[in-house]
C-alpha cells in the first residue's frame, strides 16, 4: 500500500514538472521587438514620402516629354508653318512685355498722384497697384487706415500748436467768454473740459 501510494505521488509530482516545461516561458519584448512595434509610423511616412517622389518624377517626365513632343512637331511642319509659329510666339512675348510695362507705368502715375493726396510713399504704392488692378477690397482698406493716421496726425499737431488757455487769478477762473466757449471745435471744448472740468459743467449745464 505505501509502495502505491508513492509511485502516484511520483507521477503527479513527474506530470507537473513536464508540463510545466511544456509550457512557454514568458519573456519581455526585447528593444527590437519595441522597434518594430513603432516602425508603422516611420513607415508610413516613409511611404508617403516615397509617393511625392513619385509625384515629382512623373512631372518632370511629362514636361520633358511635352517638351520634345512640341519640338518634333515643329520640326514635322513646313519652313513656312514653323515661321509662322515663331512669329506668333514672339508677338505674345512682346504683348507679354508691353503690358507689363504698361501696368508698371500707370501704377506710377497713379502713385505720384496719392503721393500729392498725403499718403505716404507705401501707402501711395499700395492704392495705385489695388486701384489699377481693380481691387475695391484693398482701396478701401488703404484709404481707412490713411484716413485713421491722418486724423491721429492732424490731433497731435493741433494740441502742439494750439497756444494755452490764459487763467485769470482765482484759480479755475479763465478769460473765456460763455459766447467764445460756444465757438470752439471740438478738439478745443476737450482741452478745455480737462483744463477747467468746473467751468464747462457750468457752459454745458452737465
């Protein structure tokens, strides 16, 4: 009886061990295996790259060949014919030039012509490009913004040239009039507001 009994408990003890051999050993990913796990990405782009490539190469060989397929046609064609073709190729050419050389003209006399309006000379270069190519868009975002530095500009020589209102002795007391209050601009009624808050209330009734 314990001679059975020890040969069982051999055996299972002898099937664990085998099938623990059996089975695979768990490993952890080696730094290749991690490479290769990020290589898609790389790939990718890679492929994509390899695309644009591709891309640009059948270009080029499509502009040589159009090229050589426009030469041999004019080399199929008569002396007269390909005397024909040069001479229209040359008056586009010229066309080409003349309105160039035009639009460059008429951009700088228009220029000349805002440069006498104030503007300055990148503004004036701006508005007569936009005004002789058509652009209503852009002039009118030109003469907004000219009209805008005009203003600060005209505000800021005013306040330097405009002389000081003279205070009589006592205190907030100046030698202006109810009737020549009346008479000032606008830009004359702000200075005075800062200078005598407590006189124009009493002008403006505020």
């Amino acid at each position: 009886m314990n001679e059975l009994l020890k040969y069982n408990l051999q055996f299972f003890a002898e099937e664990g061990a085998e099938h623990q051999e059996n089975e695979p050993e768990k490993k952890e990913p080696t730094k290749v295996e991690q490479q290769e796990k990020k290589e898609p990405e790389t790939t990718d782009m890679q492929e994509l790259l390899n695309r644009i490539a591709t891309l640009e190469r059948k270009a080029d060989k499509a502009s040589a060949e159009a090229a050589d397929y426009k030469k041999k046609w004019k080399e199929s064609l008569s002396s007269q014919e390909q005397a024909s073709i040069e001479k229209a190729e040359k008056e586009a050419e010229r066309e080409e030039k003349f309105n160039q050389l035009l639009r460059e003209n008429s951009i700088n006399k228009l220029e000349k012509t805002y440069l006498g309006l104030g503007y300055l000379a990148e503004e004036a270069e701006k508005m007569a490009a936009a005004e002789f190519d058509g652009d209503l868009e852009t002039k009118t975002k030109i003469m907004r913004e000219v009209d805008a530095r005009k203003k600060k500009e005209f505000e800021a020589e005013f306040l330097k040239s405009r002389p000081e209102i003279n205070a009589g002795a006592g205190g907030e007391s100046p030698n202006v009039s109810k009737e020549a209050f009346e008479k000032m601009g606008y830009l004359e009624r702000v200075e005075f507001k800062n200078k005598y808050p407590e006189t124009y209330k009493k002008f403006t009734n505020k």
